[in-house]
C-alpha cells in the first residue's frame, strides 16, 4: 500500500478488508463485509441506516442485500440497468450531495 493510501486510509474509525478479515468469509455478492463493517462501530446503526459506496455490480448487490442504501458511481463500461437497486447511480462522486442522506454538506 502506498504513503499517500495509508495517510487517506488513517482517517477512519476502523476498516473492513475482506481479503484480509477474518470475519469475512466469503466475497461480494455476499453481504457480510458491510455487515461486519456495521458490527465494528460503537453505536451499531441500523443496516438502513448505513451508506456505501461502491463501484461494481457486485458491490452494489451486497449493500443491497445487507439492506444499505448504496451510491454507486459504475464503471462506464456497466450497464446501468444491472445497477437497478442502487439507491443512488452518479457519474462521478463530485455530485454526490451528502444533504441528500441527512448528512452535513461539504
């Protein structure tokens, strides 16, 4: 991982990396890596009220079904219609408009 990854990555609370996790047991269309992303924070929120990002058809189904909202900015090469359950489709995360989720604008 490069410096300028792992200065972004130390933002966070806490990080879920199904490659590496060992409570993720199996991969995406799975949803657990969301759900024990979930899991890991102190208050424990409600799947709905979680939001992910995603990029990839798969991603996109396990948000889906761990019951997250999903915002996904797809591959241009994807067909927008397999995306279909996404709470939110953008072309570039320069739209996305937090307010839009009860979140604080930017």
């Amino acid at each position: 991982m490069s410096a300028d990854h792992q200065e972004f990555l130390n933002n966070f609370h806490h990080l879920t990396m199904g490659s590496s996790d060992p409570e993720v047991k199996r991969g995406k269309p799975d949803p657990s890596i969301f759900l024990v992303c979930a899991s890991r924070f102190p208050d424990k929120p409600k799947p709905e009220d979680c939001l992910v990002f995603e990029d990839a058809v798969n991603g996109v189904k396990a948000a889906c079904a761990a019951n997250m909202q999903v915002v996904v900015v797809p591959d241009p090469r994807i067909e927008k219609e397999s995306l279909c359950n996404a709470t939110l489709i953008l072309n570039s995360l320069e739209e996305f408009q937090p307010e839009l989720f009860g979140l604080p604008p930017f």
